[in-house]
C-alpha cells in the first residue's frame, strides 16, 4: 500500500471538486475504489467525477443494475458492490472485461471484493467528521500504476490537503 493522502472537504462541492481534480489525472483503463462510512459521499463523488469528464446525464447510485455507464471525454463506468454477497457474483458481472474497455471506473464498496481487482488502483476512503459536512477522504495509492503519479496526485489535491499544505502536497514524505 502507498502513502495515505489525508484530505478533509467541508461540503458536499468541496467533495465534488475533488473528486473533479482527479479527474483531470486519469488515463484510460484506471479503477478508482470508492470505499468508507455509509452515507459519506461516494456516490456525491462520482458525481462531480462524472460532471469534469463531461457526462451530461444524471448520475445516481445503481440500484438495480450493478454497473451504470456514462459518456463523457471518457466512458465513465459505476458501479456499487454493496449488495453483493459472493464474489463468484460479482465475478460474473465482468469486472475485468469492462476494465479493459479503456474507460474509467469507480466501484463504491470495493475494497469488497479486492480479490476480483487488478493489481494498480487508486482507493478513496471516506470518513464521516465531527461537523455534519464534514468528510475525511484517505486517498491510497495501490500498485505501479499510482505509485508513478503520486507527485501529481499531491499537487492535485494539495488544495483539499489536512496539512494545509499548498506548496505541491509535501506532506512530510520523500517524493519520489
Ligand atoms: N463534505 C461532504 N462530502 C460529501 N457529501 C456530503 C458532504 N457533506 C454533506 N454531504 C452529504 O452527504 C450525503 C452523501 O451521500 P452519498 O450518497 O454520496 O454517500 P455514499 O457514500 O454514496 O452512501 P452509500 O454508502 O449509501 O452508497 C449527501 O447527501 C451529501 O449532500
Ligand atoms: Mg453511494
């Protein structure tokens, strides 16, 4: 596991525009797992995920499919594991046919079902804080793949940054 990026967001737009930063940082194929407290945010995320790569429709949580999908700059794939039991389910749902597709993807609860998941992922865990609108977002980077865009992703989300820090995330550890 990488270093842990520690962000807090004050209001739901503040989660959105995070969430809008990162989008500027993804490439094809990328997997983001939305993972954390019920009710946190995950969905308002994907949302203002959605609106930066400039899907146009409205985003919900997928109810009663397991995957929505989006057109935007890139196809935006949604999904939320939540209800799923086993992971033979969600094997069958093809995971790893829709990753290779070339869009983006983000999995809410899917620290559930790593064993499904490649091997390089970006983990966003959601805290809820003390204040009502208060959220606590840990971002992970997992695998290769982050681990080579951690310099970006600090400078991304410095804004958001617990530290307060404002000078490109250096947050105390090397960069690399
Ligand atoms: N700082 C914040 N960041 C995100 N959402 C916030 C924040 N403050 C308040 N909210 C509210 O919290 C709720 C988050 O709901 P959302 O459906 O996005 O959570 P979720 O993590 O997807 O829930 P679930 O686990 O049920 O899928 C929304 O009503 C949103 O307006
Ligand atoms: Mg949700």
């Amino acid at each position: 596991m990488g270093p842990v990026l520690r962000l807090h967001t004050g209001a739901v737009a503040q989660t959105r525009a995070v969430a809008a930063a990162l989008a500027e940082l993804v490439r094809p194929g990328d997997l983001l797992l939305l993972a954390g407290d019920l009710g946190a945010g995950k969905t308002a995320f994907t949302q203002g995920f959605g609106a930066a790569l400039g899907v146009e429709d409205r985003i919900t949580s997928p109810t009663f499919t397991i995957a929505n999908h989006y057109r935007g700059r890139l196809e935006l794939n949604h999904l939320d594991v939540y209800r799923l039991e086993q992971l033979d389910e969600v094997l069958d749902t093809g995971i790893h046919e829709l990753l290779d597709e070339g869009g983006v993807t983000l999995i809410e609860w899917g620290d559930a079902i790593l064993p499904a998941l490649p091997a390089s992922y970006l983990e966003i865990r959601f805290l809820l804080g003390i204040g009502d609108d208060d959220r606590t977002l840990d971002v992970i980077p997992v695998g290769d793949l982050w681990a080579a865009r951690l310099r970006a992703l600090r400078a991304a989300l410095a804004p958001w940054a617990e530290t307060g820090a404002t000078g490109g995330g250096d947050a105390g550890e090397p960069s690399c």
